[in-house]
C-alpha cells in the first residue's frame, strides 16, 4: 500500500465517524419531531404533506396497525413500479425508444427497489428508459430506505416505551425520514456530484466516432441525482450498468472518496439516533464498536487477500502489484477493496470493482459481511435492527448467566420475543441455503453459472447471499437474468426484507407494552468491552456456524485449491 | 410470627437423606433412561427428539451399505447417537430421582387412607382420603393421619409433620388464630381435630411436591420455554444447513454419505443444553425441596432470581424473636460484682425469653452461682407493679421498667443518678429497652435488653447487595428503634409501624417502577402483599389464607429461607445460561473436526482446516459424535449441583461466566476430540 492509500482509509474513517454523533441526535430531533435545523425550512412542508394526505401525526399506531401500513404501502409502491417497467415503452421519457421489460425481469426489479436491495439483473443503460429509472427506480430509492428507517424507529420506541401500546406512526416517521434525514444529504451529494462531473440531463445519448472509426453510442442521464440516493440510501443499483466503476457515475477520485462514504454515513449515525431513543449513549458506543471491529477486521483482511500476488502467475516472469483483474485501474485495489467492504457491510450493493475478480478471500469477505445479514452498519435502518436482533440474542444465550432471567435495557426477553427472534435467525438459511441449493441442484438454474467448481458455486452463493440480505451487489459473472432466478431472487428480496420487518414489528409492540425494570448494578451491562466481545462473537458464532459448510465449498476450497496447488 | 420450628438436628437428617439417595438411584434412573426413550416423553424435549430420529435413521442405514461408511463405523455411529439420547434420559432420571423418593415414600403413606367424614352434625362416613373435596369437614382423632390439606375449625391438638417437615417435635393446631393450618399425611398424636379440607385431590402439599420434580408431568417454567424455543430455533437452522449440504456436495461432483450427514446435524444441534435442560429444572426444584420449600409453580422459583427488592419481617428473620440482654451499667458507687449477683436473683425465677437472656448473660461473663433454689423465693411479675425478681436471705431484688422500679424505692424520675439517667436515655434511643435493677432497697444499674441482629445476617445482606438486591426491614417498631435495628443488620430501607395496607402499598409502589419484590409472612392479614408480590413465601405454620395467597411455602417456617430460595432462582438460571453458552461454543470445534472429513472426497485442500490433525476422516466423525456424547454424562453433577453464585456484582459474574463456559467451550472439544481420537486409533476402533 501506498501513502495515498493510507490517507484514503483515513479520510473514509474521518468522514464517517466524525460527524456521526452530531448527526444521530439530528436525526433524532428529527424523527420525534422536536425543533432542529432544518424545521424552519421543512416543517411546512411536512405539515403540507400530512394535510395533503389526511394524516393525523399525534395518532399513535399498534404494531399491527404500523405493519399494516407498512404492508399496504409496500404492496402498492411493488404493483405501481411493475406496471412501470412493464409498460415504460407507453410512458414519457424514453428517447431511447426501450422496450417494456419482461414480466419475470420487472418483477425481480420491483421488488429489488421495494426492499432496498437494488440486485440489478438488467443493465440500465440498456434497458431502463429516464422515466423508469427517475420516477420508478428514484422514489423507491428514497422511500425504501425511509421505510427501513421507520422500522428502526419503531423498534428503538419499542424498547425505550413502557406499558405503552404504541410504537410511534408510520406515515409521519416515513414523511420525516424522505424530508429530513434522505432529501438533504441527497441534494448536497448530487451537487458535489455534478461539480465532479456526473451527468445530470434529459438528452438524448451521444452517437459519436471512436478513435478508431467505430460508432459509438455514450449513454446520459440524469445520473447524479440517482447516484446520490444510491449511496446514501444504501440502494446500489447503479445508473449505468457497471455501477461506480463507471467513468460517469464515478470521475475522480474524491467522488470516489465521498460516494464510499456516503454508503454508511447514515447507518452510521443512526447508532446514536438509537441511544438518544434509549437515552443511554452508552449503548450506541458498544454497538459501534463490535461494527467497527467487524468492519476493520473484513477490511484488513480483504485488503491484505487483494495484494498477495496470485500463485497460479508467480511462475511467469512479470511483477505483480496485488491482484488488479477486474478491477478499474483508476481506483486501484486498495479503493476497489474498501468499497467492497463498504458496499456489503451496508445492504448497499453498488461496486466500483467486479467481485467476481477478487482473489477468493477477498471474494469470500464481502460474502461473509452479507451472510451476517447486513449488521455491520448495514442499510439505513435495516442495519441497526438487524444489529439489535442479535444484541437480543446475546443477551439471551449469555444473560441468564448472571443469574436472572434476559432483558435488554429492562425489558424482559420472554417466550413472544424469542419465538419471533427464532422466525429472524431463520431467515438467513432459508433465503441463502434452501434457495441456492434448489438453484445449484436444477439443470436449468444451473447452467447460469459460468465457471466450474468452487467458484462457480460461490457465484450462485454469491447472487442467493446479496437477494436475501438485501444488498443487491453482483458478484459478476452470474448470468442471473433468467425467468427461475428472477423469480427465486425476487422471493429471497421479499423473505429477507419482510422475514426481518415483521417479526421486529412484533417484537417491538411486545417490548413496548412491557414494564421496564429499573437498569441498574444488577442488570446485563449491555456496554463497555465485554458485552462488546460478546456481541461480536455472537455475529461470527451465528453467522458462521450457519455459513461456514457453504463456504468451504465455494470460496475456502477455491482459496485453498489456489494456494497449495490443487 | 411464630418463632421457628427448625433444630440443628433436622439440617443433619436432610443432609444424611441426600448422601444415601444419590448412591442408591443411578440403578433406577439407567432402566429409567430406557423407559424415556418413548417419544411421546421426549417430545417434551425437541431437540432430543430429533436424535432419537437420527439414531433410528442411522440405524436403518447400517443395513444400507454406503461404499465410504464401513459397517463397523455405521454400528458405532448408530450406538453413540442412541448413547446421547440415553445419557440425557439418564441426567433427568437422576434429577427426578432424589425428589421423587422421598415424595414416593409419602405417597406410600397415603395409599389406601381413610376419613371420617361428617356428613351431618356429628355424624361421620369413612370415605378413601382421595375422595374428599374441597370443603369436606373431617375429623381425625388421635393416632391418625390427617386425610387432606385443611384448616382446622374445632379442637386443638398436637400434630407430627415429620413426615413432610422432617421435624420430629410435635407442634400444636387449633381452630382460629395463626397456627389453623394442617398438611395432608401429618399425624395427629393427642386429642382430636376437626378439619375443613382446602384442596382438591391432585391439588395437596404432597402432590405439588411430586409434580415439581416428575420430568413427565412438570410444567415447564417461563424462561425455560423461551429458552426451549431457542433451542428448536438452532435445531432447525441446523437441519436445513446440514440438508442443504447434499446438493452442494453434488453440485461439486461428490456424494455425503447420510450417516455423516446425521453424524454432523446432531454434534451441531444443541445436545448439550437440550439434553439437560430437563435435569436442570428438575434439580433445581429438588434443592427447594429439601430445602423445606414448596413451590406452587416454577415460575415464582425464576421470579426468585429476578427479585430486585425483598421485604423482611424484623423478628424472626432479621433479629431472633425475643429481646436479648446486651449489657449491664452499674449506678454510681456500685460495683459489678454487686450488680451481677443482683441481677442474677432478680432473673432467676424469671422464665420470660428476656429474663433466660439475662441469666445466659451474666453466666457467659462470669462464674457466678446461684444459691439452691429452695432457698430463693420467687416473686414473679405482676401487672400491678410491674415487676419481677425474687427475695433471698430476706432481702428483695427486683426488675423491671425504669418508671416501676424507680416506683418501687418511692423514687421520683429526677431520683435517677444523671449518670445513669444518661445510660437510660442512651439505651432507648438505640432502639433498646433499659430495665432497672434494684437489691436490698436501692438501685444498683440498668440492663440493656435489644432486639439481637442474629449473626450473619449483616453479610448476608451485604452479598445480596453486591447481587443489586435491595433489603427492606419491615417491622411494627417505632422508627426509631427500627432505624437502630435497620443501622445495625445493615438493610437498605425500613417500614416503621408496619400495617397490612402499608406493606401492600410498598410492595405496588415497587412494582410500578417495574421491580420485582419478594416477601414472605404467615398471618391472615399478609395474604394480599403474599399474593401482590412476585415471590410470596408463607410460613407452613400459618394460616391457610397466607399459604393459599403465597406462591411459595416453607415448610420450616423459617423466613430466612427467603434468601436461600433466591439463592436457588439464581443458581437455576445461571446454570441454563452456562451450559447453553458452552453448547453453542461447543459447535467450532465440532466444525473443525467434521468438516474436513465430510468433504475429504471433494476437496481434499479442505483439510487445511483439520488444524486437530486427526486420524482419518472416519476417526474425525466418530471422534466427535463420541465426545458429543460424552459431555453429557461429564455434565450431569454440574446439572444436579447448579453452578454457585458467586456474590459478584453483574459484570463480574457474566465475566467470570463467559470466562469458563464460553471461553471454555469453545476449547474444551478441541482437547476432548484429539483425546477421542486418540483412543479409538489406540483401541483399533476405526
């Protein structure tokens, strides 16, 4: 690694965790409501928003009526965004004169957008007409992950709340996150962005003569503004084909540094967002730790996997400088490895490199980081209640050992809570294993994958992995645009977006209608460093009890094969 | 509150039965363990369902020959997994063991036991004792067992409880007042009783005793439910990790044999836990029974690990129940010699608690002598001038309150010498009772009686506070002798002047700020804080509402069982977190020994991660499945016993926990399977 290395890793610290503190109680003050600095200028609009809709934002809502809403609403945005892509070639906007798509293909996209996965099985320069991508795919990429938000809210009252029915309302929590949280950044990212020189225009693309001779069409867009909600709201799905490792969608290199930031800026604030609810900082602290310590720990050693020279080349009689296959030599390994840390930490799933090119530990990390489901920061909101998920199960396998029955923060863990934290924990295996074995074992299914063996399997596992943690990155290679996986992704999107969603619902009704007890010397410390090891023990226990046989077979055995010869 | 029944003889009795039921059971408890093997019992225990499921598929493929699985490994394979399921079997027989023999040895008793039941005004029909209902009136007379739990409504009689108590000394029953409630299989040995029968068959002291420890027929507590879905939970990612594991193998061109695929899903499958969770309940109920206490449900036995806050009666559980002498002041130009005789004499006929105090006292400090008794005569106290003592040799030595005796040498209050008067004063605002003491017509000192904190009690409190559990004194007391004896047992908070109302209302106010509480009482007027708290525990020899409203009863009646019982909820829970967190932990090593063997086939790179370097994949899988097995039976006195609670604060008891059970779950296997290994390779078994 280079200096210029070292001074990338350290802006991508500094930027993320600097002004995550400030920002979790902004965005506190925001979702509750409370005065902020952004009130003079948007609360009327807000309130607009709520008389245009006929919202009443004092009512309180029961879990069930949250659910609910979240459920309607989600069914509708799926309904509208298929019609969209199935009938865009009837719609405005579409210099390019494209085609509908297919109905197993906007399927899988509609719901890829819905569940703030952005898994993109098409290519949108080559499929998406401006009206799918800005009006379909662009409100999805605000309202998804206001809608992961929300259920962070919701579940963060759940715990804070006591003897309480409700657990905050849906509308306003997703009006406040779109106004507040999602709007702001996305107009400030989009502006750097431009400056940088990202597209941002409705023309038709440029037919031009290559140095060569060839014709050459370069496709345009309204890009900047798409590329901005990608990354902030841990969508991913890239304007153009090949994501940001496209010259448009990512210039330079400092729209290299902000875009990779930007992925869990959010998520990250959002830790203190969740002490503020509990009025316990100190919690925030511990569980920014354990990410923080998954999070270095997946990016030292993807790092270090992506400059060991490769085995299979060292006989030939050329210098290698890390492994550069399938990576954009603008970026180089060192920004190539720590977006794909980044990227798969978060549910983002937008690439600045192909995966698929990684040498196979460095393929196997960003792997991993799915498989945990998406808990090292993860996506905006998703991240943190999938993080809480397994606080509770922590607590639960080790809390009684302090001789009392488990409660996180003075709510009691009881059969209910468990039950619905089982229905969670299952969703990993079912979506991931139950999907990708029917998929490998199929002649049809199987016959996507485009490379024998190990990594050939790891290319299906790779694809099943990102549906059903919702983070929608490629692993390349994987020719997953066929009816059976567009439909088996698409359901594995909807098991690991609604498989989460709903339990956590519940168990924050429950939790919230609970006393709380008083937290005090006798309590489960759930801070300081021991409850940090614990937790982050428990990610690598849980996840890779379920997920370490699938991996030996893929990427272990391909690692291994690499380096002893095999 | 009546004073405890307990003697230092009956703790003995307990601990001799224990030693003789544990080396007598493990025959019954292995034909018990076969017996258990009937999967309508074991469904009560899921995951070992499941390995009674894979045992018998594994025992179907022995007779399906796989070319990878020799037969002898398929046999050995089969037989462990059967040995799992028997050694959890065997761990639960054990627990039920200890408890049910003694609850057995009761039953016995009330097999083919008859009452007379009154039918009319004095007319009575024998009826089978199971017969009876609640409400039935019986009589039992002299001789007889006492047919039912009851309340007794006329008579008075003195009553054996050994049988369920193990205290041999009779206690008297009457109608009305504090001590009306009997137990079923008690025996009346004088006079006769009438009894009101107050539950119904099924219902009984004696049956609640049996239900506790019954693996078959115990209802499952509420944590331990939660922690059995947990459980299922595991099994079931497991299951379809192992499931899936077969397509992925062909994908790769290779074939699992099922046996090892079987081999695999149970070391996965939380074994460990899932196979003495049973036991741990059950013991955990059994160390309640022979502590003397009777859990109406599991569920207050967990409440008993959560409690935040535990109200104490002051007398009985906190100061023995009688006034004791502390010391002695002499008035001025007395000497102590001359005080200690006087006040020798004047407590020598005295057989009041506090008179004995005072002659223990004197007789602790010094070798005096009592003249014979002929010589002395007694003058015992009398309402009208409150005084006792007795006249020796003609001359008169008297005690008692200051104001009677300075009364008694016609003294005025300012007769008093200042220096005593400020004695006097000392000893009351301590929360003492000052007596006076006066021999041969003048006043010789001042004895201080108080209320004795009884010896440890001060530690015990403070281990309970380093638990963050607060101790509250309740007491009748004025507060500010109940501030003095609180200061000095080191309570954390007090209730002065204590009614019935005051102590519902501290126990509600506790509770709206989410905290537990446990109490404990016996009167009448106790039963709704006793069926208001969390824990509620009612002394045996109370009466009937207090044991009715309670969720737990001692059978002692010793109020300082509270403490153990909390001792116990914890010790339960901490046990079940231990060894759930070391099954969990157990899963690495496991992976590391089987995962290379299973795929040795496919990829045989993958045996880089045989970092145990075993024999041979066949010795890998059997290797583990083995110290799967084995563990349990290494477990089962650490299930029976519980792990002790330490008095730590939280983090340095979860600390210390994760420390060995976590920790050390993760390497223990590691040894144990290299170990294994070894020996099979040594004994020429794969």
């Amino acid at each position: 690694m280079q200096v210029q290395d070292y001074w990338l890793i350290l802006a991508f610290f500094v930027l993320v965790l600097a002004p995550a503190s400030f920002l979790g109680r902004f965005f506190f003050n925001a979702m509750e409501g409370k005065r902020n600095l952004l009130s003079p200028l948007l609360l009327p609009v807000e309130r607009l928003c709520y008389r245009i809709s006929g919202v009443d934002p004092e009512r309180d809502q029961d879990w069930k009526t949250y659910s609910l809403a979240l459920l309607a609403f989600s069914a509708v945005s799926l309904v509208v965004l298929f019609s969209i892509l199935v009938l865009q070639h009837l719609l405005p906007l579409n210099p390019q004169q494209l085609p509908g798509l297919e109905w197993t293909l906007a399927f899988n996209t509609a719901v890829s957008f819905v569940t703030n996965t952005n898994w993109q099985a098409y290519s949108g320069e080559a499929a998406l007409s401006y009206f799918s991508q800005m009006i379909g795919l662009g409100v999805q990429n605000f309202v998804s992950p206001a809608v992961g938000l929300a259920i962070l809210v919701a579940f963060a009252r759940g715990i804070a709340r006591k003897s309480s029915n409700g657990i905050g309302n849906f509308w306003v929590d997703m009006t406040r996150a779109t106004l507040y949280v999602l709007l702001p950044f996305c107009v400030l990212l989009a502006i750097f962005l431009v400056w940088q020189g990202v597209p941002q225009t409705f023309m038709d693309y440029v037919q031009a003569k290559s140095l060569l001779g060839a014709d050459q069409t370069i496709p345009l867009g309204p890009a900047a503004s798409q590329i901005a909600i990608k990354q902030l709201g841990t969508n991913g799905g890239g304007f153009f084909g090949v994501n940001s490792a496209h010259p448009f969608e990512n210039p330079t290199a400092w729209s290299n540094l902000f875009e990779v930031a930007s992925i869990i800026l959010i998520p990250a604030a959002l830790v203190f967002t969740f002490g503020h609810y509990v009025k316990d900082l100190r919690q925030s602290r511990a569980i920014l730790a354990s990410m923080l310590i998954l999070f270095v720990a997946g990016l030292a050693l993807t790092l270090w996997a992506e400059q060991q020279p490769n085995p299979a080349l060292a006989a030939l009689p050329i210098e290698q400088v890390g492994s550069l296959e399938g990576k954009e030599a603008r970026f180089g390994t060192v920004a190539s490895a720590l977006w794909a840390v980044t990227t798969t930490a978060a549910s983002n799933g937008s690439v600045n490199a192909m995966h698929d090119s990684f040498s196979a530990l460095g393929g196997l990390l960003p792997m991993f980081n799915m498989m945990l489901g998406e808990v090292v920061f993860g996506g905006v909101g998703a991240g943190l209640y999938g993080m809480l998920l397994f606080v509770l199960i922590a607590v639960f396998l080790a809390g009684l050992m302090i001789g009392r029955t488990p409660e996180y923060l003075g709510k009691k863990l009881e059969a209910r809570e468990v039950r619905l934290l089982v229905a969670t924990l299952l969703v990993m295996p079912v979506g991931v294993l139950v999907f990708c074995a029917l998929a490998v074992s199929l002649d049809g299914p199987a016959a996507s994958i485009t490379n024998p063996g190990a990594h050939g399997f790891s290319q299906a596992l790779y694809a099943y992995t990102s549906g059903t943690a919702n983070n929608g990155s490629a692993f390349g290679g994987f020719g997953a645009n066929t009816p059976f996986h567009n439909l088996m992704i698409g359901l594995a999107m909807l098991l690991g977006r609604f498989g989460y969603i709903l339990p956590i619902l519940a168990i924050a009704g429950s939790l919230a209608a609970k006393k709380r007890a008083p937290v005090g010397q006798n309590s489960f410390p759930t801070h300081g460093p021991l409850f940090v090891t614990l937790l982050t023990l428990t990610i690598l226990l849980v996840g890779g009890l379920t997920f370490l046989p699938a991996l030996a077979l893929g990427p272990i055995a391909e690692h291994l094969s690499m380096f002893q010869g095999f | 509150m009546n004073a405890p029944l307990q003697t230092p003889a009956r703790v003995k009795h307990v601990k001799h039965q224990a030693q003789t039921s544990l080396a007598a059971l493990w025959k019954p408890a292995l034909k018990q363990a076969f017996v258990k093997l009937d999967p309508r019992q074991l469904v009560r225990s899921p995951v070992m369902l499941v390995v009674e499921l894979t045992a018998i598929l594994t025992t179907v493929l022995c007779f399906i020959p796989h070319p990878a699985v020799s037969l002898g490994l398929g046999v050995q394979i089969a037989l462990w997994l059967w040995f799992t399921v028997l050694f959890a079997n065997f761990a639960e027989a054990m627990a039920e063991g200890r408890g049910k023999a003694r609850a057995d040895s009761l039953k016995a008793g009330s097999q083919g036991l008859t009452a007379r039941r009154r039918v009319a005004e004095n007319q009575y029909q024998a009826v089978a004792a199971s017969q009876l209902r609640k409400g039935d009136i019986v009589r039992v007379e002299a001789g007889e067992l006492i047919p039912g739990d009851g309340e007794v409504i006329e008579g008075i009689a003195a009553v054996n409880e050994a049988a369920i108590t193990g205290e041999p000394a009779p206690v008297i029953r009457e109608s009305g007042g504090d001590r009306s409630a009997v137990t079923g299989n008690t025996r009346v040995v004088s006079d006769w009783l009438l009894v009101k029968i107050t539950s119904n068959p099924g219902e009984s002291t004696l049956d609640r005793m049996i239900a506790l420890v019954e693996g078959a027929k115990r209802q499952k507590t509420p944590n331990e439910v939660a922690l059995d879905i947990l459980l299922i939970g595991l099994t079931l990612i497991f299951l379809l990790v192992v499931a899936t594991l077969q397509p992925f193998a062909r994908f790769a061109g290779g074939d699992l044999p099922l046996v090892y695929l079987a081999a695999l899903l149970v070391t996965l499958i939380p074994t460990t836990i899932g196979g003495l969770l049973s036991a741990i309940g059950i013991a955990g109920m059994d160390r309640l029974v022979r502590l003397n206490v009777i859990a109406k449900s599991g569920r207050a036995v967990e409440a008993a690990g959560d409690v935040h806050t535990l109200l104490l009666d002051k007398t009985g559980t906190i100061t023995f129940g009688n006034r004791r002498c502390s010391f002695m002041v002499m008035a001025p130009g007395v000497d102590a010699q001359t005080l200690a005789e006087a006040s020798l004499l004047a407590s020598s006929a005295d057989d009041t608690a506090e008179g004995k105090s005072i002659v223990e006292y004197l007789r602790s400090s010094s070798a005096l002598q009592l003249p014979p008794q002929s010589e002395i005569k007694a003058i015992p106290f009398s309402a009208e001038t409150r005084l006792s003592g007795a006249d020796w040799q003609g001359r008169s030595y008297r005690k008692g309150a200051v104001d009677a005796v300075l009364n008694y040498l016609n003294l005025g209050r300012d007769g008093l010498p200042a220096p005593l008067a400020r004695e006097v004063e000392k000893i009351a605002q301590s929360g003492g009772t000052p007596l006076l003491v006066a021999g041969e017509g003048r006043l010789l000192g001042a004895i201080h009686l108080k209320d004795v904190v009884k010896p440890g009690i001060r530690e015990r409190f403070a281990e309970l506070r380093t638990l963050g559990i607060r101790t509250v004194m309740v007491t009748g007391d004025n507060p500010l002798t109940a501030a003095a004896i609180a200061a000095e047992a080191g309570v954390d908070d007090l209730i002065a002047e204590a009614t019935p109302e005051k102590k519902l209302q501290r126990i509600r106010s506790e509770q709206a700020e989410g905290k537990l509480v446990a109490m404990c009482g016996d009167g009448a007027n106790d039963a709704p804080a006793l069926a208001q708290a969390d824990v509620g525990l009612a002394m045996n020899d109370g009466t009937q509402a207090a044991r009715e409203a309670a969720n737990l009863v001692d059978l002692d009646s010793d109020p300082t069982k509270l403490l153990d019982v909390v001792q116990v909820g914890k010790e339960l829970l901490v046990t079940r977190g231990a060894l759930t967190t070391f099954s969990v932990a157990n899963d690495v090593a496991k992976y590391f020994a089987i995962l290379p063997a299973l795929f040795a086939g496919i990829y045989p790179q993958l045996g880089a991660l045989d970092i145990m370097q075993l024999h041979s994949p066949q010795s890998a899988i059997l290797s583990a499945i083995v110290f799967n097995a084995l563990i349990i039976i290494a477990l089962i006195p650490l299930a029976l016993r519980g792990v002790r609670v330490k008095a730590l604060d939280a983090a340095s008891l979860l600390r210390r926990n994760l420390l060995i059970y976590g920790l050390g779950g993760i390497i223990a296997p590691f040894i144990g399977i290299k170990l294994i290994d070894l020996l099979l390779v040594a004994l020429g078994l794969v």
